[in-house]
C-alpha cells in the first residue's frame, strides 16, 4: 500500500453490513440530489450531514459503521500517528453520457498554486476507503503516483495541456474492479480516474493525518454529536476538530 498508493481488500466486510448501510445511504443520497441536479455530476457529498442524514437511528448505524474495528485495524496500519475522520461521498455514474472519466489528483481542486500541492503531498494524507455497494468498474491508478509529482506527459494530460485530453491512457495504468464487501483503499493524492458504467454506486469515506476544520463541521453538522455518547474513546478521537 506504502508503495502502489492503493490496496484491495477482498471480501473485507459483511454482506448484511453492507447491505443496512446501502439503505441507509441511498436514502441520504437521494435528497442530496434533489439539490444537485448537474447531469456532469458523479459524487455526492457530506452525506452524514443532519440535513441529508436526519434519523437518529441511521446516522447511529453509519458513524458506527465508521468508527467500527475494521475501519480503524488499516487506519493504524496507514497512518503513522492520529488519523481522523474527514467526510464521505457516494460515486455514480454521471446522467450525461457522453462525459469521460478524467484524471487527477485531488489536491488540485483546492485552488493553491502548484508548487504548494507539491509541497502539501508530502506531510497532508488524505486516503480513500471506497467501500462499493454495487459492483463498480473500477479506478484506474498510476502506482506509486502519491509519492511523487507528474511526469511532463502525465502533467498535459492531467491538465489538458499541449492538445492532450484528460481521459487519454497514461504509461504504467492499472484497472483495479471492486465488487460488494470489497474494501479499497488509496490515497487520494494517486494519480487515478474512474471507470463508468454497470451500476456504479460506492461509499467512499476519507480520513486524514490532519483533523476537519470546527468551520466545516458547523457549516455541514456532518459530524456525531449525540452519537458518540456510547462511542469508546478511540472512536471518539477520530472525530476530533481543530
């Protein structure tokens, strides 16, 4: 995982966990995109918000789910000191059809000049448990992309530079499939892009070196509140802010 950026867990998790979550989510899901109608749209966000996850009993369900042993065993096997929770996310297939998957790093959508992304690679980990709820196409990675920054080609393409599309193949590609109970995990500064089609919905949940901003959580109210009462305080401390 250190060295490719990404694993895959086989069967990592029970079916009828997966399948109690799924309901829950799709729910969730569901009012979020009575809010977010763009066709080019492929994610849902701050899922476990109050607004879109309102039921005390499924937000329970959920944060437990996050919070649960499984979680936290490739949490510590990842991260070298604290991890913390971040956000989570559903990924679908996009209503236009004709969109492409494209490559990227997620640092790039932070809107900071490059060469602090270059620096922020180094001492932020942001890391990906892609948890699908139908079998999913899969991700296109390229390994070891994490601990490095582009080539000169991977750069035009990333960018759509020199002529170059960002959905165009790149030297060194690797497909990785994943099917219901599967756990992948990658880090989010991979080179990587999807894969559309079948019925393409995964949770995808994000946890980090760095705690979530106090700003963020009362913007979202996507954190626990009354939940962690029964929390042990392990659990507890994935939840922290600053």
């Amino acid at each position: 995982m250190e060295r490719d950026g990404y694993y895959l867990f086989k069967n990592y998790f029970e079916l009828d966990h997966i399948l109690n979550i799924k309901s829950i989510l799709k729910n969730a899901n569901e009012v979020w995109l009575k809010e977010n109608t763009n066709q080019k749209v492929i994610n849902s966000a701050y899922l476990t918000s109050t607004k879109y996850l309102p039921n005390e009993k499924d937000r329970n369900t959920i944060f437990g789910f996050l919070s649960s042993e499984p979680i936290l065993k490739i949490c510590k096997e990842i991260f070298e000191n604290e991890f913390y929770f971040l956000n989570t996310q559903i990924f679908f297939n996009p209503t236009d059809k004709g969109m492409r998957p494209y490559w990227h790093r997620d640092i790039q959508y932070l809107g900071i000049p490059e060469d602090e992304q270059i620096q922020r690679i180094q001492k932020d980990f942001v890391w990906h448990f892609r948890i699908p709820l139908e079998e999913d196409p899969g991700l296109w990675f390229v390994s070891g992309s994490h601990n490095r920054w582009d080539t000169r080609e991977e750069r035009e393409v990333r960018l759509e530079m020199e002529n170059h599309r960002s959905h165009e193949p790149l030297p060194n590609q690797t497909l990785i499939p994943h099917n219901t109970c599967d756990l992948l995990v990658f880090s989010a500064h991979l080179l990587h892009k999807a894969e559309y089609g079948k019925n393409r919905f995964s949770f995808d949940v994000l946890y980090t070196n760095f705690p979530e901003s106090k700003h963020m959580v009362e913007k979202w109210n996507h954190f626990p509140n009354w939940e962690m009462s029964s929390f042990t305080n392990e659990q507890k401390k994935l939840f922290l802010t600053k």
